[in-house]
C-alpha cells in the first residue's frame, strides 16, 4: 500500500478536509447563483427546487422529514411547501402513519417542472471538465458524506 492509499492521521485529516470545506462552500453559493437564474426559465426559487428534488428522489414526504434530509428548519420547508403549494406543483395527501403531519407529494404539473429542471442542471454538468473518473466521483461523494455525517447531531429547529 503506497502512501496515498493509507488513512490520513487525525490532524493532517482535519487540514485536507479544510480545503474541501474551503471549495464547497464557493461551489455551493454558485450553484446557488445559477439554479436562481434558472428561476427565471422555470419559474422555482432554490428552496422550492430543494423540496422538489426530494420528493422526486423519495417519494411523498413530511415537512419535519424534509427538514432533516435538507438540514434546514421546519419553517422554511413549510413556507417552501406552502410556495410550491400554491403553484399546484405539491399537494397534501393523508399520511397513515401520523394523522398530524400530512405527507406531501408532486403534482403531475410538479413532477414536470422538477424534470425541467434536472435535464437543464444535467445540460449544465455533463460540461464539467477535468476527465473524472467513476472513481474519483465515488471517492468525492464518500469524502462528503462522512463529512456530513459529521454534523448528523446539528439541531436545525
């Protein structure tokens, strides 16, 4: 096993990571910048296009499951909710399980407008340079998701 391959020691960890935390947090406000820019195109500000996104990906959700899966408040996922309610793009279905907490899921206008949305961000991506490899994207998504399971314990509410 050459030296690239061996688990990194606790501190020299700690200073790589920094320099992901260093390029995900421009990336993210530029990602940011552009899905606002697609707003114009489709219509969806970021945090309807969040709630979207995870109800295509998962199904109808709750608001309080929502709000975990994003890492955001209940209340900002409600005022999303109530937004893309209000463009017939969500409805509020029964939920079985909690009389309370309704599920809620796309409309078929919604499931329409959150594939506009993924084809033109997919548009977008395929650009990326750089000739990543299968391995280097899988690496990437490990290295950020142990990272966020770093901070599983942080109260959003």
């Amino acid at each position: 096993m050459n030296d690239i391959d061996k688990p990194l020691a606790p501190d020299e960890l700690g200073h790589r990571l920094t320099a992901v935390f260093d390029l995900v947090g421009p990336l993210y406000r530029r990602v940011q910048r552009e899905v606002e820019r697609g707003e114009a195109v489709e219509g969806l500000s970021v945090g309807v296009r969040a709630v979207l996104d995870l109800l295509h990906k998962h199904g109808p959700l709750t608001v309080p499951q929502m709000g975990r899966a994003q890492a955001i408040s209940r209340q900002f996922v409600q005022r999303m909710v109530n937004d893309a309610a209000g463009r017939g793009l969500v409805e509020s279905v029964p939920n079985p399980a909690h009389r309370r907490s309704s599920l809620i899921r796309l409309t078929e206008e919604g499931r329409t407008a959150i594939a506009a949305v993924l084809a033109r961000e997919h548009s977008v991506l395929r650009e990326t340079g750089g000739d990543l490899t299968e391995a280097d994207v899988s690496a990437c998504l490990r290295v950020l998701g142990e990272m966020l399971r770093l901070f599983d314990h942080v109260d959003v509410d």
